[in-house]
C-alpha cells in the first residue's frame, strides 16, 4: 500500500509526499531532498500534530498515518556557535525553498543582492580572492578552483575549463563591513562608492582586476586603471 501524506513547507506551502510500499527513508533523508543547501539541514525540523520528530524517524511509520500532515519548521535558536541557526541562514534556506517552488514570489532585490555577496558556487560570502567568469558570476577563487580539480563543477559553470577562464577581481569593501556582515551590501565601486546591492551594473576591468561601476567608466573615458 502506498502512505501519501502532506508536508507543509515553512513558506506554508503544502506538497504531497507519495511514498511506494517497498520504499523507506528517513526523515533526514526527505529534509535534504528539500532543501538544497546542506548547512540549512540542521535549521528545520518536522512536527507531527505539534510534536518535533527525530531526524532519524523512518518511514513508513505507524505515528505517521496516511493522509496525515508534517510541518517543516525552521529552528529557532540563539545566533550561531550552539549550534542552532543564526536568522541568515535560515533566511536563506527560507528563500531557496521559496525560489524552488515559486521563483516569481522572490523578492527580486535580494536575489539580486545575493550574487553579490555570496560566491555563486559554495554560496559563501565572497572573501579575497574573488574571480569572476566571463557570464559575470563572481566566485570564491578556492571553491571554484577546487571543484574545477575535482571535476565537481555543475552543469552552468562548465564553460571554465581552467584558470584562463577566470578573472582575478579586486573588490572593494565597504568601510567598515565584515565579510559576512548579515545585511545589505559588502562591496562597492572604489570610484563613485555605489554599493554592490544588484541595483547597478559592474565591470571587471580585465587588466587591474578593479571591479568598477558602469557610472564610473562613463565618466572617467579612459582605458588606463582608474584607482
Ligand atoms: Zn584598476
């Protein structure tokens, strides 16, 4: 016999979960099937008519009865360090389930903002040094490089293919800003100081490396290095 029963995701969105009778797994299991970032998978848990289950729980299960509804619930938990979540990361795991399901109802400035801060492969913040590749997504240099050695890079980054197809990029911080500050913007044009918030447009200049803003080139005319 077939156990179906509902899931109701922490955007409250409710999805049907059909397991076959020869199937099983676990509630770790089905959480990472959920949410596509590793890390987040210690940020949610489920309950059953209010009541936290294990991880571990395996299904089928006789407290899970057909038809019956799960809760993904995200943890709520000091910042970090004891190993609960912080509010960033399971903000973020928040808007990926949300972009998975319903990329229209992403708030286009964070997404925007995100490519800007995180690395565009390990999702971390972007921390020196930074490459970018030719379709303008801005990496960590070690994750891209290490997931190039190891053949583990997805399918929308195989256009590089080594070192030659990455720029070394010097970001400019924001006065003042940590790395992984949890809000708005890093980086900004070291010429006109807009932020790096997804709202402008940015170029790499190929030979310094300087990441400048389109408003900068088109007032400086000149192709020598402007910082
Ligand atoms: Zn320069």
């Amino acid at each position: 016999m077939k156990l179906q029963f509902f899931l109701r995701s922490p955007s409250h969105q409710t999805l049907t979960v059909t397991l076959e009778s020869t199937q099983s797994l676990t509630l770790r299991q089905l959480k990472s099937s959920l949410l596509p970032n590793p890390q987040s998978l210690s940020s949610f848990y489920f309950t059953l008519n209010g009541k936290p289950l294990s991880d571990s729980t395996l299904l089928p299960n006789p407290q899970i009865s057909h038809l019956s509804t799960l809760f993904l619930l995200p943890r709520v938990s000091g910042g970090g360090g004891d190993g609960g979540a912080t509010g960033a990361e399971s903000r973020d795991c928040y808007l990926k389930m949300y972009a998975v399901k319903k990329p229209d109802k992403v708030d286009p400035n964070e997404k925007r903002l995100g490519k800007w801060l995180n690395c565009a492969l390990s999702n971390e913040p972007l921390r020196e040094p930074c490459v970018i590749d030719k379709l303008g997504n801005i990496f960590n240099k070690e994750a891209l490089v290490e997931a190039l050695l190891g053949k583990k890079l997805p399918k929308e980054f195989r256009h590089v293919k080594g070192l030659k197809d990455m720029i070394n990029v010097k970001l400019s911080m924001i006065p003042g800003k940590q790395s992984d500050a949890a809000d708005g913007a890093t980086f900004q044009c070291p010429i006109t100081g807009l932020e790096f918030n997804g709202k402008y447009k940015f170029f790499a200049l190929r030979n310094c490396g300087h990441v400048v803003s389109a408003k900068a080139l088109k007032e400086v005319k000149s192709s020598a290095c402007l910082v």
